[in-house]
C-alpha cells in the first residue's frame, strides 16, 4: 500500500486567491505535512535570544531540507500567534511569539492551519491579532480562519506547476470557549453541510482538494469511530488527500473509497512535530509526503509516504530538536530529557509504536 517516496520539486510562487479552473496543463506537485506544531512554555523559553525576541528555527535544521525541496509545505501551528501584546503563553491557554511565524515561512512553509481546538484560548482577539500578524506574509496561506464572513467563504488555492490545490481545514471544537455571537467565521468548526459546500466551491476553483481534520481521541494510537465516519464522508465528496492532527501521537494510514469509486488518501494523525509534552509516545510525531499528479484533467495520487519523527530535548527541557527516527541515535535517545518525565523510551520502543501503529506503511528509508 505504500508507494516510494517524492523526489524533490521545485518552488514557484504561491495564488492563494480563488481562480476557475481552466488550466489543461499537466503538472506534479509533492507535498510535505507536517503534525502539530506546539509552543509550550518550555519551548518557548528555550528559544529566547537574550534580547527579548525569540528564534526557533534551529529546532527545524534536521528537517529543514525536506521542508523547503516540497512544493507545498503545509503545518497545524496549534495556537494563536498573538504575540506580546495578548502575552506570551503556553500549557494550557496557549498565546505564541510572531518569530514563530517568521520562522515557518523562512523554513519554506507554505500553508499554515489554524483552525484548531487551542484558537480561542485569547478570545476573539486572539484570532484577529494572528490573522493581522498573518498579513505580514501575504504569500503564505493560512487556512481556518477567517476576518469576516466573506473571508470565511474564499478559497485558499495554492498553485504550482499548473496544478490548483485547495486547502480547507475544520477543528472538532475549542476546548469550551465560544465563538462570539455574529463571530462565528472566526474558527471553521467540523460541520458536515458547511464541508460540503467548501469542497464543492474548491473542486469548481482548483484540480485538488486537500482538508486538515482536527480530529480524534488525545493520545489515542487508535482512530475513532467519529473519525471513520468523517473520513467516509470527505472521501464521498472526492476530496483528494486529509491530514489529521489533534491526538498528540501518531495513528494510522489509510485508502477510503469514496462513493464515486475515487480514492481518498487519509493520514489520521501525524502525532506532535514539535511540544514538551512529558509521555513517551507523544515524542514520536510523522511527516507525510504526496505526490498529486495531474493528467487530463484529473488529478491522482501517485506516491506516497510517511516518515516518523522524534522531537529530542534536553534535560531541563531545552535544547530542543525535531530528527527523522531513522537519523536518530542511541546516544541522543540516552540523553532525552523525557527520561525525567517516563519510561521507556529508546530507538528500539519508538520504532515499536511506529510498526505497530502504521504496518505496511512503516519504512525505514531515510
């Protein structure tokens, strides 16, 4: 079930604005995703500077050229980057420096997720004030949400090589907190009429549909029956590829048969790219890699893969890294500062979860 790996593809610049579809070309686009990306206080506090701003691009350097070789790099930035004025924050109303942005792009991703159950820790305004950081970057998409209703009912397109790819992405809630009342754009929540309509504008405006699902049971290994459910319905619609974020570990791979007879490939969790969280599994997040190949007119899926991924701190929870398992070392897993926090934890238990959680899909390629 597992198809070889990308090569790498070349970067041209983004559209991002909705466009009928009309283009005959024939076109290959590889794409890289990444999980959730966390800035706990601890991740946060070792990225300081000294001089009052923060830097976290080292923690990427081991990852860094899988990320910019994709054409389209897409991550789950799990909190709103609201930035000093709303104050700095994680664990468990989450409130991130801009740098963080700042870095993302210039690691070379192009579409950032937000809609996730951790966007309303600082109210409304810690949407607007992210939505208003985001505009620094006017080439980057960022999917989920949205400064007004007309905002809410554009589609992010993303073109490359020829190829029109849409990005939708929904969160299955907000930990509690409410959307304002004549606010409810702000976050896109799961909502099966309101999918419907956005991947049915996007298939009428790009060749590719691709949906971030905020999804699934915390620290479960095991995919839901919610999700199941959901996975059918988007694949039913002919959406072309999902990638699922939420559970903090990795969960399985998957073919869905859509009604139509077309294939949707699911990616149900990518488990954390980056957190200080304090559980053995949860170290062990994934990077997926897609080919979407347009010939025709249709677009297929022709090769794909995932990588499982260790993030690697220090004791004292610094220093923090994200390697590739493969690349990862004996002497690194001694030092893991999850050694502090649980147990066990080394090459050997990591590639453990990794085989039994993902099957046929596991490699060990580099």
């Amino acid at each position: 079930s597992q198809a070889s790996s990308p090569g790498e593809g070349t970067s041209n610049s983004s559209s991002g604005r909705e466009q009928p579809v009309g283009n005959s070309k024939d076109g290959i686009v590889d794409i890289f995703a990444a999980g959730d990306n966390i800035l706990h206080q601890a991740v946060i506090d070792s990225a300081e500077t000294g001089d009052g701003s923060y830097d976290f691009t080292k923690y990427y350097q081991y990852i860094a050229r899988d990320i910019e070789n994709a054409d389209i790099a897409v991550i789950n930035q799990e909190s709103p980057l609201g930035g000093e004025t709303l104050g700095i924050g994680g664990y468990p109303n989450f409130n991130s420096p801009q740098e963080i942005g700042d870095n993302l792009v210039s690691l070379g991703f192009d579409v950032i997720t937000q809609a996730n159950n951790h966007m309303m820790d600082k109210g409304a305004k810690g949407v607007t004030e992210t939505l208003k950081y985001w505009k620094k970057h006017p080439d980057t998409t960022v999917v989920g949400i949205n400064e007004s209703e007309a905002d809410r009912s554009r589609t992010r397109i993303v073109e490359r090589n020829g190829v029109k790819v849409a990005f939708l992405a929904y969160t299955y809630g907000l930990n509690g907190y409410k959307l304002p009342a004549g606010q409810e754009y702000l976050v896109n929540l799961i909502d099966r009429d309101a999918i419907k309509e956005d991947v049915e504008r996007a298939q009428a405006e790009a060749d590719a549909v691709v949906v971030s699902m905020h999804w699934g049971v915390e620290y479960s290994t095991t995919t839901s029956s919610t999700q199941h459910s959901l996975a059918q319905y988007l694949a039913d619609l002919g959406v072309n590829l999902v990638i699922g974020h939420h559970p903090h570990v990795i969960q399985r791979v998957s073919r869905v048969k859509g009604k139509n007879g077309n294939e949707t490939l699911v990616f149900y969790s990518l488990g954390n790219f980056l957190s200080s969280q304090e559980r053995s599994p949860r170290m062990l997040g994934a990077v997926a890699n897609v080919r979407l190949e347009k010939k025709d007119g249709a677009v297929t899926i022709t090769q794909a893969k995932i990588t499982p991924t260790v993030t690697h701190f220090e004791k004292g929870k610094k220093d923090f890294k994200i390697y590739k398992l493969s690349e990862y070392t004996d002497e690194l897993a001694a030092r893991h500062g999850i050694h502090e926090f649980d147990s066990p934890f080394s090459i050997g238990s990591l590639t453990s979860l990794a085989k039994n959680v993902l099957k046929d899909w596991y490699s060990e390629d580099k």
